[in-house]
C-alpha cells in the first residue's frame, strides 16, 4: 500500500510539472515526456541520449549539451510571455507570474538522469543551425541559467536573450524562405557573401546601405529595386547587407514568384515582432499572361492597410521593365485603342519601387580590375598580362564581361593552383 502511494505521488509530480511547462513553454514541455520516462526505462533513456547528442551536434554545443539543449527549448518557444519580452524592457503583468511559476520547476531537469558524460561533451562539428554568435550567445546564457539562485534570476537570465537576440526560429536565424501554405523555414546553410567580396559598384551599393541603415534606425526608407544586366552583382549586393546588418536586427526572407499572393498574409505573421524584415524577390519579372505583378503590386503601395514599419521589400530584376511588352503596346498599334494606358500599367510595378539601382555591365577595363582584384585577394600566382589575356579568353568563351564571369574565371583558376602538387599553376 506504501509503495501504491509513492508511485501515486510521483506521477502526479510529473504531471504537476508536464502541466506548468506546457502551458508556458510548449517547445521545453516536447521534451518533458521523454526525459521523464528515462528515470524508469533504459531503452527510452537510449532514446532521449540519441536525441540529445544529435541535438547538441546540429547546434555545435560543448560542454554541459544536456543543459544547453533545454536552454534553446526554452529560447525557441514563441508564446505572448517571450513576445512581449521581446519587445519591451521589464515586462510585467499575468503572463510573467506564469513564466516565473514554470521557472520554479527548471532545477528538477538540472542533469540528464544516470549520466555524467553531456556535462564535458565535444561537438565532433561546429554545427550549422545557428550562426557563432546565437550558438555562443545560447552557451554563455546556458552557463548563467543553471547556476542562478533562484527563478527571478533564471527568468531576468531569459529575459536578456529575449530582449538583444530574439525568440524562436525568426530571432535566432538570419535568412527563411516560405513553405507553400505560408509557414516560414529557416535556412540553415545561408550563402555567405560581404559586400567588400563585390568588387567595384561603390555608388550602387552605398545606395543600398544608406536605405537600409535608415530602415534599421526606423527612418523613412524606401522599397528598393535593383536592375541590370546579368551577372553584375545583384543578387551578391542583397545578401551583403544580411551579412552586414544582421547583428543590428536585419532578417531577410526568401520569397518565390508563385507565393507572392502570400506576401499580405507574411506581413500580418512578421509586422509585431522586434526585427526589420527584408522580403526578398529575386529575378522579378512577369510574362503578358502572368497576373502576379497585380498582387505585388497592392502590397508595395496602392493597398487600404498601411506597411507596416518594420517591413520592405527589395527586388532584382534583369529588366527594368518588369512586365514584358510587346509590339501591341507600341504607340502606332492599331490594336489597342488605350495604348498609353497599357503601357502606364506594365511600367507602374518599377514605379513604386522608391529607391532604383542600376547595375551596368563592366568597361572592359573595369572587368580586368575585377579580375584582377579577386586574384589579389586569393593569391593567384599570375602576372597581369597573364590574367588580361586569361580574362579574354574566359569572356569570348562565356557570358561576356561581367562580375560573375570574373568570378567564374577565378574558381577556375583557383582550382587548378590549388590542384597542383607543389603549389605553382598548372603550365
């Protein structure tokens, strides 16, 4: 009968303690089950051990992961008491005596049960799912968490990362892009690129940076599209500025032509949090038949509800004119009795874009320098006659001068130095 009773009382901890975390913390609460069970079950113990180990090797943790581990759980979970964290200093009010109720419970998950080998772990990798900075930043308030006194403290621990790093997925990434049915993926493997790795361009891309700086100080900035010729660095220039600006709250989301009747719905999920959104359309240009750039349209300038302040929308485009035209649209067409008003909507897209950059084809002169310059930087044993005729070459063979043709040039011949035996080029 004792020992009816003992088991009696310990399950209703459990649940005591499963009901606390998953009213608050839902994302902590997933793995409350498992790590219960493993008290009592060796191969459930197995289990949570695997899941841990491939937890702390996608994050890059070391040191105490098991700790580590349920520190993110507790980052990640987006409810209104992290929100509101988020985007105020001392929050106060109903829902933080809830948050510091569920606090008082933390210490009873302080060690994995029955193993000491998660508290001096080494990550066999430096994990990709988060950037060093979340990565360090989640260890070093990890490290502060399990070691404060009481559950004031823990939360105020908490409270910090929520307020100068962010909570859940569109705090601790950088780069998304949008699932079909209008979820937001992180991108974990997010191409880096800096803006001093774009030779050349110095207006255009100072230009850029002088828009979004006023956007991140919550200045007037405006829509920005960029538009040219192919290869010229476009599509480099928009993600240095996530390079760049991403530790001063810049996030950037990917968003695809077939989702852009998406786009109001994206806003309305992104416009109350504490960063500023960058949509990103790359390749922006529409066919005669295609009815999107309508959507786009609206969403730039033209709709009822007002942009939200934390939102902008940066496009590149190979045309200045988005909206293909054809010989119809022409003024002497005899087939469309309101020509100028076709053509005052094909064009009216690129109008409300407030800020257009133009990206030109490089002189030929501009495009050895570019060539040149990249073989500085990577240390390629060629004299510049040898690179202006290498240079030459390369361009009658591909897609003309361009910086992406420079730069194609250069991987090749990075390739073949770096394959030589003894560190000379190839003859």
């Amino acid at each position: 009968m004792k020992d009816t009773v003992h088991i009696h009382d310990r399950e209703r901890q459990r649940l005591d303690l499963t009901r606390d975390f998953r009213v608050y913390y839902k994302t902590f609460a997933e793995w409350l089950k498992p790590y219960l069970d493993a008290v009592d079950s060796r191969v459930r113990y197995e289990e949570l051990v695997r899941r841990v180990m491939t937890a702390a090797e996608e994050a890059g943790y070391k040191g105490n992961v098991w700790q580590a581990v349920i520190t993110e759980s507790l980052l990640m979970d987006e409810n209104p008491y992290t929100i509101a964290a988020e985007l105020r200093d001392g929050c106060e009010g109903t829902i933080r005596e809830a948050a510091l109720k569920a606090m008082k419970g933390l210490t009873d998950f302080r060690e994995l049960p029955g193993s000491n080998s998660f508290n001096y772990y080494k990550s066999a990798t430096g994990g990709r799912k988060y950037s060093p900075l979340i990565r360090d930043a989640i260890m070093e308030h990890s490290e502060r968490l399990w070691h404060a006194e009481d559950e004031e403290s823990r939360l105020k621990i908490l409270e910090h990362f929520y307020k100068y790093y962010g909570v859940g997925k569109l705090g601790l990434h950088k780069a998304f892009r949008v699932l079909d049915g209008g979820e937001v993926e992180p991108i974990l493997n997010v191409a880096e690129c800096s803006l001093d790795d774009l030779v050349g361009y110095e207006r255009q891309k100072k230009m850029l940076c002088d828009n979004t700086e006023a956007f991140l100080a919550g200045r007037s900035a405006n829509n920005v599209l960029l538009y040219g010729e192919a290869g010229t660095g476009k599509s480099s220039s928009i993600r240095g500025i996530l390079h760049k600006y991403y530790e001063k709250g810049l996030r950037m989301i990917e968003v695809y032509k077939h989702q852009y009747r998406e786009i109001n719905e994206l806003i309305r999920k992104i416009k109350d949090r504490n960063y500023r959104f960058i949509i990103y359309l790359d390749d922006l240009s529409f066919e005669e038949f295609e009815v999107e750039y309508k959507y786009l349209k609206a969403v730039i300038e033209g709709g009822l509800e007002a942009r939200p302040e934390n939102v902008l929308i940066y496009a590149t485009s190979n045309r200045r004119h988005l909206v293909r035209e054809s010989f119809n649209d022409r003024p002497e067409s005899p087939l469309d009795k309101h020509r100028n008003e076709t053509v005052q909507e094909k064009l009216s897209l690129f109008a409300r874009f407030g800020v257009s950059i133009y990206y030109g084809a490089p002189e030929p002169k501009e495009y050895y320098n570019i060539v040149e310059k990249l073989a500085e930087r990577y240390k390629l044993p060629y004299s510049k006659d040898e690179l202006k005729l290498l240079a030459n070459q390369w361009e009658l063979n591909h897609n003309g001068l361009s910086g992406r043709t420079a730069a194609q040039l250069i991987d090749d011949l990075r390739g073949k130095t770096e394959g030589s035996k003894d560190g000379r080029k190839e003859k």
